[in-house]
C-alpha cells in the first residue's frame, strides 16, 4: 500500500514538473523602453488553442552568465576591429558579479575564455586579438555548430544564461542545422542574441534593424534579441529602436540595449493545460500597455518535457 502511494505521489510530481514552466521574457517599445512594474494580470497566454495560466511573473535582475561569440571568419576582416570594440565595450557595461566569457569561432572554435567575474583574462585576449597579426579573420564559418560547442561551456543552467554573437549571420561550414541548435539552446534556456552588419559598415548611423527570422539575421527562436542592420538604410517601424543620448540609432546604443534586456528579464511562471509529447509552438502576449511599437521577446517553441 505504502509503496503504491509513493510511485503514485513521484507520477503527481513528475506532471506537475511538467506542466509548471519558468520563461524569460523582455517586454520592449519606443526606443528600447524596457518595461517595469508588469504583473502576472498584464499578460497572457495559450498554446494550441487552449489558454496557459500565468502563474507569477517577477522582475529578474539576478547575476548573469554572457558569452560573447566573436565570429573570426574571412567575411568579418572589413568588421573585425570594430566587433572587438564592441565585444570590449559589452565587458565594461558588465555588472560586477556578472560573469562574461569569450569564444573565437571560423570553421572551429579558436579561441576561449572561460566563464569568469575576473576582467583581467579577457582584457588580455582582447589586447591579443587587436594586436596580432594570427588572430586576424580568415576561414570558413560553421556558425551553428560553434553556437552549441559554446553552449556546453555554461554546465548546469541558470536562468538567464545568454549568448552575444558578433557575426554576419552567415554559416558555410556547419554540419548540424539551425533547427538543431534552436532545440538545443531552448532545452538548455539560453537565449541566443546577436549583432550583424554588412561589410564596411561598423560606426555608420544605419537604421533599419529586420526581425529574427529574415535572411541574414543571427538568431534563433530563443527568446534572445538578433537584429541584422542593413544598407542603405531604411526605417522599419516594426522593431523598437535603440537610439543614444543625440537620437541617432547606432550599434553601440543597439548593443547597449540587448546587454540591457539580458541582464533585466521578467521571469515568467506558467502552467500548461497538458503535457506536451513535442516541442510545441505558443503564444504570449502583455495587454494593458500603451505603446504602438510594444514588443514581447521570449522563445516561442516550448520543449518536451526533461523531469525525471
């Protein structure tokens, strides 16, 4: 009897485990306004027609673990001292108990730092890569197998856990496909964010961010924040603009802002109607806010279920 209960009490918990998930989310608007003061009542969700209760929501300010993926292939030459400036410039906007790594990649993964608080080592590597004449880009780029070599180096997960990709998007080289590392990066709960341009165009005012999911744009369905600055520029209301302190939208101020929603997330508690047997697509929404241009960033495929 007493053994029947306990199978039938650890069955109880695995569904629950199942059906209660915690998901990071960035409730955006008007020139990178990120959203506060939101409770579980502004927002709402559903997955295949059934609604999904909002369990809780609270603002995540936690210590965060970032990994900035400096793409190092012959595309990057005409970008690469400007993404290594950039990348720096992300070190010195870190706070202090949060730990940064770096990752060099081509058609294989070159260079790394580990994950650290400590900002001496990467200031070394920083120095290296801008001084040497070895680390300038060259090579193929197999992007998406460098995204999840790199993923491995964050161990247990946290939340919060984010990748910063310096790249032109581009991948010629991998062997596992895109949809492989979006699986993998949403079972881990790393948001994936990323920065591209065209050649020759580093520190130009440039205006037009596309969305994830347009050629060209690195990032996957993370729940992360890819924006792919194009020329000539055009203006595309769609996106929140990142602008600095003259209104000029720049990639310093864009960079700025995704470093500003990965260290500010709302954690999101939900709980499912039912089990899923599949990674399911979902919807989640925030009402009750006045902004044209309100955007909500958060991974929009829900994974199968781990618990034991």
């Amino acid at each position: 009897m007493m053994a029947g209960l306990s199978c039938a009490t650890a069955v109880m918990a695995q569904k629950d485990a199942c059906l209660r998930r915690v998901i990071a989310a960035s409730v955006v608007g008007t020139h990178g306004a990120i959203f506060s003061d939101l409770t579980a009542a502004n927002f709402g969700a559903s997955i295949q027609h059934k609604p999904v209760r909002i369990v809780s929501v609270t603002r995540d300010e936690s210590p965060r673990r970032v990994i900035v993926a400096l793409d190092a292939s012959g595309s990057m030459h005409d970008n690469w001292k400007g993404n290594i400036a950039l990348a720096r410039g992300l070190l010195e906007s870190l706070r202090l108990d949060d730990e940064m790594g770096l990752v060099t990649f081509s058609d294989h993964i070159q260079d790394t730092v580990v994950l650290t608080r400590e900002r001496g080592p990467l200031s070394v590597e920083f120095a290296k890569l801008s001084e040497s004449p070895q680390a300038s880009p060259k090579g193929l780029t197999a992007l998406w197998d460098s995204l999840a070599a790199i993923s491995e180096q964050f161990g247990a997960p946290q939340f919060g856990d984010s990748i910063f990709m310096l790249s032109d998007g581009q991948d010629n080289r991998s062997h596992l496909a895109e949809s492989k590392v979006e699986s993998m990066m949403i079972d881990k709960g790393i948001r994936v964010f990323g920065l591209a341009l065209p050649p020759d165009n580093w520190g130009h005012e440039i205006r037009e961010p596309r969305p994830e999911g347009q050629p060209g744009a690195p990032e996957i369905n993370t729940g992360g924040f890819g924006v792919f600055f194009s020329s000539p520029p055009r203006v595309d209301a769609s996106l929140p603009l990142a602008a600095d302190a003259s209104g000029r939208q720049t990639v310093v101020a864009t960079a700025r802002f995704q470093l500003h929603m990965i260290q500010t997330v709302e954690r999101v508690e939900i709980q499912l109607p039912e089990k899923i047997e599949k990674p399911e697509q979902w919807a989640l929404s925030v009402h009750g806010v006045s902004d044209p241009r309100l955007r909500v960033v958060y991974p929009h495929t829900l994974g199968v279920c781990n618990a034991l």
